[in-house]
C-alpha cells in the first residue's frame, strides 16, 4: 500500500477507530481534516468522492474506501 490519505474528523468515533487500526499496524498515511462544523464534507470536490459524504473515507492510490468498518477489514 501507499499513498494512503484519511479524510477525517477529530470527534468522530468512526474517524477515531481507523486512526487506532492504521497506528497499531504503523500504517503511514496522510491525514486531511475534514471540517463537520464548517461542512467541508459537503463539499463539491468531497462529495464527488464520497457521495454519502461521511468521514471517514481513506484513499488508497486513487481508490477510495468510505464506510470505517470496511476500511478496517481492508487494513
């Protein structure tokens, strides 16, 4: 794997337990905060890749991977 980017949101517990999996596997990755009060994750560009438009979502070399569970069972 690489190139691995997580748009997340600090409070969000399903944000909160992907960062837990990535660290314990020391998985590197990029992290883009993602707003939920100033709504970014509704935003054009992120909803084009996300179109639920939830956090987290983890880009993996361009494919994207948006529901937490299925992000864990992929790590």
């Amino acid at each position: 794997m690489k190139d691995i980017i997580l748009f997340d949101y600090w409070r969000s517990s399903a944000s909160y337990r992907v960062r837990i999996v990535l660290n314990l596997k020391n998985v590197p990755y990029t992290r883009v905060p993602t707003s939920l009060l100033d709504n970014e994750q509704k935003a054009p560009d992120y909803v084009a890749r996300n179109p639920q438009g939830f956090v987290p979502m983890l880009s993996i070399d361009g494919h994207d991977l948006t529901q937490s569970l299925a992000i864990i069972d992929y790590l």
